[in-house]
C-alpha cells in the first residue's frame, strides 16, 4: 500500500472542503431551493474526486469528509454535524460518496477516454441515488418519522427535483475531469499521483 504524500494530503483536504462548500451552497444561497429540496454540489464534488485523485484517493477523500462531519464539524448540508448524523435516512447519501468515488476511479484508472469519464461520472451519480435513496426509504420505514402515506415511489419522487441538476453537472463533471486529465494530471508529479491512486 503507498504511503499518502503531501500531495496527496493537500488534495484530499481540498475535497473535503469543496464538499463542505458544496453541501452548503443553498444555505449560503437561499433561493438554491426547488419544492423544498435544496440543490447541492456534493454529488458534483465526490464524482470529481474519484475522477481526478483517483479510486484509492479519491474513495479516501469521501472517507475523510464523513469523519470530519461525524467528529462534529458543521461540513454537511444546512451546516450539521456530529455523530446523530447517522440515524438521519440522509446519511446513506454520505456513504454513496466513498463508493461512487472509488468505483469512477477504477473506471477512468483503466480508460482514459473523454466518453469513459462521462460514463464513469453517470455511473457514480446512479450509485449515489440508487445507494442513498433506499437507505432513506428503509431509514424512513425502520427507524424514521416517515411522512404519513410514505412509499418507496414517494421516495424516488423526492429525487425528481435533483435529477436534472445531477445529471448536467455529472457530465460536466466527466469533462472537467478528463480536460485536466489532459492538460495537467498527465505532468509531473500529478502523474505519479495518478499512477499510484
């Protein structure tokens, strides 16, 4: 197993902060809300981060996040923290992210075409909804206050208003990713970081 460089260090924490920011964007920007669901970047931010850093680093980065979040710093959505994040049905959302991160790596680690850093960015945005809206849906039913007449329908209608947003930016994303595949992560010592991610 390589040893994490500075490097490496510097850029998990530049993840963990864009996540922080982006998990935060609509409470920063109050009008970032469509029928009560606010419009988030965390998506946006962990398919970057298992798209530039990598599965290991990228997968890393996410594990990060929801650490630092769990310990109690305010780094997911509406500025939360601390450990009673985890009976919130919301919380499968968090862990969707170490998997959609690792997985996109593994995906753009093997092929570095622009159309496998678009499929690979889809690919993690459906974990992250399949992953983390059944979570909610069976959190909602085991443990939950669910809604009165609460389904497993009404649990995928939740996610309509996000679904336009996820799927631009998870493209953008792919693009984003694969540019500074080309341009920068391919030089020096970003290189070596994608060799061994």
């Amino acid at each position: 197993m390589r040893k994490l460089r500075a490097l490496d260090l510097t850029l998990a924490a530049m993840f963990v902060a864009l996540m922080a920011i982006g998990a935060n964007i609509s409470t920063i920007a109050p009008f970032l809300h469509v029928g009560g669901v606010p419009i988030t970047l965390q998506t946006f931010f962990a398919i970057l981060a298992g798209a530039i850093l990598g599965s290991r680093l990228g997968s890393i980065a996410m594990i990060v996040y929801m650490l630092v979040g769990l310990v109690g710093v305010p780094v997911f959505a509406d500025f939360t923290g601390g450990l009673s994040i985890i009976i919130r049905p919301t919380f499968g959302f968090i862990l969707s992210y170490i998997l959609a991160a690792f997985i996109i790596g593994k995906i753009v680690e093997t092929n570095k075409s622009l159309p496998a850093f678009i499929i690979a960015s889809l690919i993690g945005m459906a974990v992250n909804y399949l992953f983390g809206t059944n979570w909610m849906y069976f959190a909602y039913k085991l443990w939950g206050a669910a809604p009165e007449g609460f389904s497993y329908k009404m649990a995928w209608l939740w996610m309509v208003a996000p679904l336009p947003k996820d799927l631009i930016l998870s493209v953008l994303a792919g693009i984003m990713a694969h540019r500074l595949e080309k341009t920068v992560l391919s030089k020096g010592q970003f290189k070596q970081l994608k060799r061994g991610a």
